[in-house]
C-alpha cells in the first residue's frame, strides 16, 4: 500500500534532522514525509539581518550562511533519494529554492563586496542549478493517472522561472 511506504523511514534520519529543532519547528517533527518537508522549510527560515562590510569577515560570513541550511539540505536531499514523485518534485524545488535563498541573503548583506563575494556564490548556484535541474525532470515524469493540481503546477512553473534566471559564472 502505497501510504504505509510513505511511512517507512529510518527513524536514525528522522532524529538527526530533528534533534535539536528549534521551538517553533518542532511541531513539524515526525517521520512521514510531509512532516519532514515543512520541518525542512521551518528550518531554513531565515535568520537575523546583518551588514558586513570587512572583506576579511566575508568567508566567515558564507561559511556561517552554509551552515545554517545544512539540516534542510540533508532532508531534501535524503527525500529526492527516496521519497515517492510528488516528494522528490516537491524537495527538489526547495532545495534549489534553498541555495537561491541563500545567494540572495549574502548578496544582501554584503554591499559593495561584489568583487569578493560572487566567486564565493558560484558553488551555490551551482547546486541551485542543479537541483531546480532535478525537480525539471522529476515533473517531467508524471506517472500515468496523476492529475496535476495547483501545487504540481506551481512548482513546475517556478522551477522553469528559475532555471531561466539563475547565471552561473
């Protein structure tokens, strides 16, 4: 039965990713699918605004942006491994969106640092790239007798936007 493989995951998974969530997050802590998707999303909320100006603390400062998505990353990557079509389409946007977000956060708080700080986005975009890359060609296999709703479609249509915005250098 298809709900009860939805629900077949690791329990090791499930508590490395959710171990230590913060409060607001934790209500999405659980092992189906869904659940661990929007505990993904809770997670790579963004965190506090901040300026830097120093090319010396600009390294520092995308090694911290990295790290704060490591957990989302690790559970969008485990459900494109794993998950059934609508998961992986679904975790392969997110995950895409994920190093968008993040290219946009450095590029917002670092003004005047282009120079910089571009080589230091590429491997982001890269893996953007990628992974919007992947959800294409997961939408691309619609398995017979799924309608496509709202949802389906939004997603495939954000990730065609996106492929078509992001440069990589």
């Amino acid at each position: 039965m298809k709900t009860a493989h939805l629900l077949l995951v690791p329990l090791v998974a499930v508590a490395s990713t959710a171990a230590a969530a913060p409060r607001e997050c934790r209500r999405w802590q659980g092992d189906r699918w869904d659940q661990r998707l929007s505990l993904a999303g809770c997670l790579r909320a963004p965190g506090p605004s901040v300026r830097v100006t120093d090319p010396e603390q600009l390294r520092g400062y995308v090694a911290y942006l990295a790290s704060t998505v490591d957990r989302p990353v690790e559970i969008y990557r485990d459900a494109i491994a794993r998950g059934p079509w609508e998961v992986r389409l679904v975790a392969a946007y997110e995950l895409g969106q994920t190093y968008a977000d993040l290219i946009v956060r450095a590029r917002a708080a670092t003004p005047g640092l282009e120079h910089d700080r571009e080589p230091l986005l590429v491997s982001w975009q890269r893996d953007a790239v990628a992974a919007f890359t992947t959800a294409w060609a997961v939408g691309e296999e619609l398995p017979s007798g799924i309608a496509c709703d709202d949802l389906v479609r939004n997603v495939i249509a954000g990730t065609r936007e996106a492929l078509d915005t992001i440069q990589v250098e």
